[in-house]
C-alpha cells in the first residue's frame, strides 16, 4: 500500500521550503509515486543510516531516469539558494548539486574574467 498522503507531503514541502509549483511538475514521474524515496523520512520517524540514503536515493534516480521533465527540474533544483536544498532532484542529491553549484560559480568567474580582459 502507497505512504502516498496529501497532507503528510505538503508537511514535507512547507519543511523545506518549496516555491509555489511551476506548472512543468504536473508532468514529473514522482508526482504520485511517494516523496519519502525523495527527500527520506519524516524527522518524527527517525533518521536512516548512510546505506539506507543510498539506497532509497537509486530508487529516486530510477524514477527521475524516466521523467519529461528532468531538464525543467534541473534548472528549477539548480535556482536553489546555494544549491543545497535537500532531497533528489532530477536523479542528483545534495551532494551532486553542491559540486553542480562550484562548477557553475567557477564558470561565471572565468566569464567575468574573460569579459574584463576583453574590455
Ligand atoms: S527529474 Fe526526478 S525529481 Fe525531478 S520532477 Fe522528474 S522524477 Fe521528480
């Protein structure tokens, strides 16, 4: 039986501070197949080991591989302050978008490095 429940996901989205919904997430593959394998469990259902992230994290990936979306949600996870909102986002976790994030502050460094040089 599906974890699946409305409230308990909108309890999950305040937590983290989602943005109102683009209208692309009515298309995302995990809109109804249950956010805990996303984001882990609720903080009032105690904390999962290491292996236990890794493990529901792949289950994520396995979902975002198949979603039409995955382009829109990598734009939309990568806007994220700092790039370290919590949970899988288009198949990557916190650690693959802080890395995402360096690279992207290193690119537009050596941008801004070239447009001055040019200038
Ligand atoms: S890429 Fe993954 S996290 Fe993003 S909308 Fe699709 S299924 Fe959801």
């Amino acid at each position: 039986m599906s974890r699946y429940s409305p409230s308990r996901e909108m309890r999950v989205i305040g937590r983290i501070g989602v943005p109102k919904a683009p209208a692309w997430m009515e298309d995302a593959a995990c809109l109804r197949v249950g956010h805990e394998k996303f984001f882990g469990p609720a903080s009032d259902e105690g904390d999962e080991t290491e292996e236990e992230k890794e493990a529901r994290e792949d289950r994520a990936r396995e979902t975002c591989d198949g979603c039409p979306v995955r382009a829109q949600c990598k734009q939309y996870a990568t806007g994220f302050s700092n790039g370290l909102q919590v949970g899988v986002w288009h198949g990557g976790n916190d650690d693959q978008r802080k890395l995402d994030h360096r690279k992207e502050l290193r690119r537009a460094a050596e941008k801004r490095r070239r447009e001055r040089q040019a200038s």
